[in-house]
C-alpha cells in the first residue's frame, strides 16, 4: 500500500459525504515556485504527488507539511491552507475527490 490512514494531513478525521457520492479524478501542474490561493475543501481530497516538492501549509494553525515524489496526501478538510511548489521542478499531482454529487472540492478565501 502507498498509504493507510484514519485522518487527514491536520490530524481530522476523515468524514465522507453522507449522500450522492460522486469520485472525481483530476491532475494538477504546479511550476516552480508558484503558490496557490488559499483554499479550502469541503469534502475528503487525497493527492499521489508524482514529481516535485510541495509545501502545505495550513494558515488556521501555521502548521506546515512538505511532500516529495511518492508521498500520498489525505489533505485537511474545510481548513484554509495554500501549497507552494518549492522545488526547481513542476510539481505533478494526481487528486481524487469524494463529493456530493455535483459538488466542488474547492472553495477560494475572498
């Protein structure tokens, strides 16, 4: 197994949508030295990080994770965080989430 856990990045538990499941798999590109918005995720995410170097950082607690090539991420759930490709090359990522069915996974702070 890559990975076998009961909680997510921020020690929760992790809680799945109760109606209309809906699986949703994605990749991400992140260049090097790009920063996302800070953003949220309502419903569980999950992220095989397969090149790169990725810092999470969690801006309720200031906690901060980083994951390489390899690593899986259960990633915390309705906390706002930001990750920031701090390696010299693009950060690949396969995601998956599990939502209420046509839901988003991703809410931005205004």
């Amino acid at each position: 197994p890559l990975a076998a856990r009961t909680t997510t990045a921020s020690r929760q538990p992790i809680t799945l949508p109760q109606k209309n499941v809906q699986v949703l798999v994605s990749t991400y590109d992140i260049a090097p030295g790009a920063t996302l918005p800070v953003h949220r995720h309502p419903f569980p995410r999950y992220a095989y990080v397969q090149a790169g170097t990725l810092k999470v950082t969690n801006v309720e607690t200031g906690d901060s994770n980083t994951y390489k090539a390899g690593d899986f991420i259960i990633e915390m759930i309705g906390q706002w965080h930001q990750a920031t490709n701090i390696g010299d090359i693009e950060v690949k990522l396969l995601v998956i989430d599990q939502v209420e069915q046509g839901a988003k996974n991703t809410e931005l702070r205004q």
